[in-house]
C-alpha cells in the first residue's frame, strides 16, 4: 500500500503514514460492524439454545437490532455519580475499548496481511491483553462504590490468574514453532500432521488448545466465568455506575476481546488463515475467508457455553486455575521441549 501511495508522487514519509491509517482503518471498521453483528448472533444463540425467537423486529430478521441498541445509548444522558473521581471514571471504557483493538494490529489476516508484522507479535498481544485489567480496576475504584470496586478486585485477580496458565501454553507453541511472530506461527502449522493443517492434531499440543479456549473464557469474563458481573451478589460488577456511551464503550470491548481471543485459536492451534487440509483445491478459497470461519466457529463455542453452563463459584474458578491449569501447563512445557529435544528438533 506504501508503493501505491509513492505511485501518487507522495513521499516515502507521507506514504508510509497514510498507508499506516489506511491499514488501521481496514482493521477497525470491519471490527466494529462485526461487534455489532456478533452481539446479534449471540443472542440468537442464546434464543435458539432456550427456544425463543431473540431479536426479530427491527430490521429483516433482527438484523439492525444491534444498531438500534447502540441508537439508544448514544442518545441517552452520562451519569457520573457524585462522589466518583470524574476523570478516571471517564478514561476507564476508552482504555477497555482501545486496548481491545489494539491487540488486532498483530493477527496476520493472510500471508503478509497484518498490519505490523513484528517478530515479537506473541510478546505484544500478551501485553497489550495484559493492559486491560486496567480499565476494569479503574472503573471500580473511580466508582466511589462497594460492589464495583469488589468486582474490579474479583476481575483482576481472575484476569492475572489465567494469564499465568495461558503464558505457558504459549510457550509450548512458540517452541513448536520456533518463532514469537504469529505469521510464521501459522506458515509452522502447514501439514503440521499428515496434512492437516493446525498443532490441534499433535496430541501434545491439543490438550493445550483445550485449557487455552478454556483460559480465554476466563481471560474475558464469559459465562461460566462471568464473576465480575455476578447479579446475585455484585449488581452488574464494575459497570454498575456506567450509563449511556461509556457502558457502550465496556459492550464492545469486551465482545471485541472475545472476537481477538476466537482468532487467537484459530492463529495458535487450527491453522489461522490455512485451510483445515492442506490438499491444493482449498487453498483457491482466500485465507481471510478460512480465518473468519474459524472465528465465527470459536464464537459459537463462546456462546453455546454461555447458554448452557452454570455460572462457578470464585472458589472453583481460582482453584481451576491455579491448582489445575497451572501445574498441567507447566508439565507440558517440559512435555513438548523434553520432546523437542529429544527429536532433535532443536538442533
């Protein structure tokens, strides 16, 4: 896009930054119409699981109901309680909303289709997914209220917990791999098995896959993970104090971590944007085409869980974490570089 730019008679400088807007803008647009989409989705899910009908007035089919809904918000007034501190309570959704794009800039849409191919793109998604503890622990302390700021505590200890277990299930890819950046992740995948395409066939890295689907749920605060939103005993968590758009802004970004952890799955474990076969004829079908399949295919496990699994207690939830996760990631750290070495794949 930069040569293009140049084409123009731009200079290097020029082109190069307006290539850069141009490269966000073709990430975040089409994310957010399919936040939009996806809430849809999930609640048609939802419905279907519990059979009701979910959204189906507004637009063909429900289909703008979405829209409508973020109509409504916008055009409601933002409260801010009295006793809150005004500034955080305002900058804790715009850090949720950002951080939740940002981690986009890494995920390779094709071969050579990311917008910053670093070789470090693993390393820069666990810190930009790390960054948004924040904006849930600002919400709740700015708050000036009991049940947020319990839920602020809750989500962040859930959040560091599970961001313990998910670091070494991604060290045994990145041993696998022998790379931190995800296009070369992908590119190790290729007839990883056979000729299927994806670690999720090698039986020491599937069980890895599981407690990483699983971790993610847990990393965004899915049901059954949902404690940071607990009604029954935090009211709705650290969003309690927040109206009109800054709730808004909390919605999308936690549905776009939900999309980033399902295309995460599909880069790390299934492929990314390789056909599940690596047989010629599939791959005449473009590689964004087969990543978003994957995605939409994660999303509904995201919310045939949700609408079917109880909710755990906080007990069960940090047990499961550090009891269970933690030592079994651990052993197959040892596991896949034990093997590694001694197949001389290190060599």
């Amino acid at each position: 896009m930069t040569d293009f730019f140049m084409g123009l008679g731009l200079s290097y400088d020029w082109a190069w930054g307006l290539s850069t807007i141009a490269g966000i803008l073709l990430i975040a647009l089409p994310l957010m119409l399919g936040v939009a989409m996806i809430i849809y989705a999930d609640r048609k899910i939802w419905a279907a699981m519990a059979l009701r009908r979910g959204p189906n007035v507004v637009g063909p089919l429900g289909l703008l109901q979405s829209f409508a809904d973020g109509l409504k918000v916008f055009l409601q007034e933002t409260i801010i309680p009295t006793a809150a501190n005004k500034g955080l309570f305002l900058i804790a959704p715009i850090i949720t909303f950002t951080v939740a794009l940002m981690a986009w800039a890494v995920i390779p849409f094709n071969s050579g289709a990311v917008l910053a191919d670093v070789n470090v793109g693993l390393l820069y998604v666990l810190a930009i997914s790390s960054l948004g503890v924040y904006g849930v622990v600002i919400a709740g302390w700015s708050s000036n209220s009991k049940y947020p700021f319990f839920s602020a505590m809750r989500a962040s200890a859930q959040m560091i917990s599970y961001e313990v277990s998910i670091g070494f299930i991604l060290i045994c890819v990145v041993l696998w791999s022998g790379s931190f950046n995800l296009n070369d992740i992908v590119k190790a995948q290729q007839s990883h098995v056979w000729i299927i395409n994806g670690f999720v066939a090698n039986p020491l890295l599937f069980p890895m896959w599981v407690m990483f689907l699983i971790s993610g749920m847990a990393e965004t605060a899915r049901a059954p993970f949902d404690l940071t939103e607990a009604e029954s005993e935090l009211v709705a968590g650290y969003q309690t104090e927040y109206s009109s758009m800054a709730f808004a802004l909390y919605w999308l970004g936690e549905y776009a971590n939900v999309l980033l952890m399902c295309a995460l799955n599909a880069v790390l474990f299934w492929g990314g944007y390789l056909p599940p076969l690596d047989w010629a004829p599939l791959y005449l079908i473009p590689g964004f085409v087969w990543l978003l399949l994957k995605i939409l295919f994660f999303f509904f496990i995201f919310s045939w869980v949700k609408a079917t699994v109880p909710r755990y207690r906080y007990d069960q939830l940090m047990r499961l974490g550090w009891k269970i996760f933690l030592p079994v990631s651990l052993l197959f750290v040892v596991l896949v570089s034990g093997y590694l070495m001694a197949t001389g794949h290190f060599a």
